[in-house]
C-alpha cells in the first residue's frame, strides 16, 4: 500500500536517448536507477556504441542503410535510417503518456532522427518534450547549421523542446576548464534535469503536479526553460529558485512572457508557508504575463541529499524576445555565478580534475 501511495504506477514516461549523446544520457540514468520508474530507450545507428551500453532497451536503427556503422555526420541520413526502422520506433513509445527526446544536435543521427521521433509520438498523441544540446562554437559552422536545422525541424511536432548551450557552459566555467570536465558538467545538468523531472511526475506530494497538469504546461507550445536549484537550508530557497531560473546552459533567459510555468518544490522537511507563497510569488513578479499559469507541487522526501530542491518548468515563451541568458557583465573573469552552491556547477565534483579516458563524452552524434 505504501508503494501504491508514492508512485503513480499507471503513468509511463519513455526516456529516448537519440545518437551518441542521448544515448549517454540515458545510460547515465540508468546507472543512477531511474529505470525502475521510466522507460529508458537507447536508439542510435552506431552498433557498437550501442553495445557499449548498459540500458537495457537498445534500438538500432537505418541496419540496412547504415550497416551498424553511424550515420557520418549527416543528418540526411539520421533521418532516413529512422524511416527505414519507422515500424520499430512506433512499437518502441506506443503507450507511453508521456515521451521525452535527448540528443545532441549538429551530428547526423541525433539532429537527423529525432524530428521523426516527435513527429511518431504526435500521431501516438503521446506528450512530447525534447531536450536537445548545441554543439560549441569551435564546432564549426556547419554543425551549428545542422543544429539550426534539427530545431527548426522538430519544434513543430514537439509539444515543447529546450535547448542546452555548450557555449554558455563554457563561459560559466571559464577557459581553463577541461575537456572532458566540461563534458561531464553538462551531462550532469541534463541528469539533473531528468531526474527532478521524472520525480515529480512519478511521486505522489502533499501538492501534486499529474500528466494532465504537464499536458496543460506542454500546450503552451514554443520555447521552453527547464531548470533545477538546489539549498542546504530553507533560508537558502530563493537562492535555489534563482539557481533554477537561470540554468547557465539553457541558450534563452527571460520567463516574462511564459504562458505557463510548473513550480515543484521537493523538501526534506515541511517547509514554512511563508517559504512556499514567497517563492511563487518571487516567480510571479517576473512575469510580465499576469494571465500566466503557474502550477506548483510540492513532494516531502526524506532522502534529499539537500533540504531544498526546486524544478521550473516555463512553457509557452514567446521566441520574437529571446535573448541570451548571460550578459557579459556575468561573465567576468571569475564567473561569480558559478560557486559551490549551485546544483549544476559544483568544483566540488571535480571540474579541473582529469575525467577517465572511457568516460562518456556530450560530443557524440
């Protein structure tokens, strides 16, 4: 009866990690067990990053055109393996309520692939978020415009999509950062993100935010933030909503002109309600939309490794007054916002350390 009381077995949310970097990022969900409530689906035309992999739901896709061998960087044939294997995507997310995509885009099989993906779950009318990274400047032209691209082309079937700068992440850490640490930082953010993500939506609280409360978010269709904050005390939570609010990945920064946003506060103790009105209306005196929709949840959980944990999910932001999220006073030379304290970017985790050689990189397909 206790299990029946905490988690919401009626509710299926597929995670689907779409070439090399959606593939780690599923993997890495898995190795933190959150397939005991998702289902983790690894799809990719590389056969042997595939099998490289723990998760256990792998999807090979394009075997004839492709032969296992990746898709060369080339979106044009991403997409095209996904059709050939169209009948095995759609076997994959039928049932699912609710569809999330990773990929990285700029490389073949993840920009390719995943418009395919959204476009299947839109004809399922399964909900679709897809959470996709940028490829860095150093890149080059081309990947970006491959990126550009993959947007444009999944944003339509997608009910909502948030895009990840690795840019931004390499300002917030500075020059000196490397590689592999880098790399590594952003797969924690996308963890991170995930993680709180699937905990609201498979956890019953005191306040709850169900599949038709995210449905009604995810109508707002456009542009979306997705953010996590974290605090060691209650005192700290605004610091926690802030952190939240501006996640140094996220490639867009202004809430004002969302048309719906989810608040979920997860608390190791009852917390104040002076703590949890304040906080809302901290959000609220940043919207310039007063018609907006602001769901909140609020989940007791005994086992946070903070005291306070909160999830913004903005929908529905206009794309005309995107801009960016840091301005350069933000990143002077010692990166003010980047410090212990917050979730993503923590130097305790080893941001200037050397990250083992077969540790799983962002830079794939």
């Amino acid at each position: 009866m206790k299990e029946l009381i905490h988690t919401n077995p009626d509710l299926l949310i597929t995670v689907i990690g779409i070439g090399g970097c959606g593939c780690n990022t599923v993997n890495m969900l898995y190795e933190n067990n959150l397939s005991n409530s998702v289902n983790l689906i690894a799809i990719n035309t590389d056969l042997a990053a595939l099998n490289s992999l723990q998760v256990e739901n792998k999807i090979l896709i394009g075997e004839n055109l492709t032969r296992g061998y990746g898709a060369g960087s080339n979106p044009d044939i991403g997409l095209q393996a996904a059709q050939e294997s169209e009948e095995l995507l759609i076997n994959a997310i039928k049932g699912s309520d609710i569809v999330i995509i990773t990929a990285g885009f700029g490389g073949g099989t993840g920009t390719g692939a995943s418009p395919l993906v959204a476009r299947i779950a839109r004809e399922l009318n399964i909900n679709c978020l897809a959470i996709v990274t940028l490829p860095f400047e150093s890149e080059g032209e081309r990947r970006k415009e491959f990126a550009l691209q993959g947007i444009d082309e999944i944003k339509e079937p997608v009910h909502a999509y948030i895009t990840l700068s690795n840019d931004l992440l390499l300002k917030g850490l500075g020059e000196s950062v490397r590689l592999f640490s880098a790399f590594n930082q952003s797969n924690e953010v996308l963890k991170n993100l995930l993680v709180s993500l699937v905990q609201m939506l498979t956890e019953t609280g005191y306040v709850n935010v169900d599949k038709n409360d995210f449905s009604s978010i995810l109508s707002y269709e456009g542009e979306s933030i997705l953010g996590v904050g974290k605090a060691d005390t209650e005192e700290q939570s605004f610091e926690a909503l802030d952190q939240a609010l501006n996640n140094p990945l996220v490639s867009i920064a202004k809430i004002d002109t969302a048309k719906g946003i989810i608040f979920q506060l997860f608390c190791k103790s009852e917390p104040k309600l002076s703590t949890y009105n304040g906080l809302i209306d901290h959000i609220r005196e940043k919207i310039t939309n007063k018609s907006v929709l602001i769901v909140p949840g609020v989940t007791l959980d005994p086992n946070l490794t903070s005291e306070i944990e909160i999830l913004i999910i903005a929908s529905g932001i206009d794309s005309a007054v995107i801009t960016p999220i840091h301005n350069e006073s933000a990143n002077t030379k010692n990166a003010d916002y980047i410090d212990e304290d917050l979730a993503f970017i923590d130097p305790k985790e080893g941001i200037y350390t050397d990250i083992p050689a077969n540790y799983p990189t962002l830079n794939g397909e």
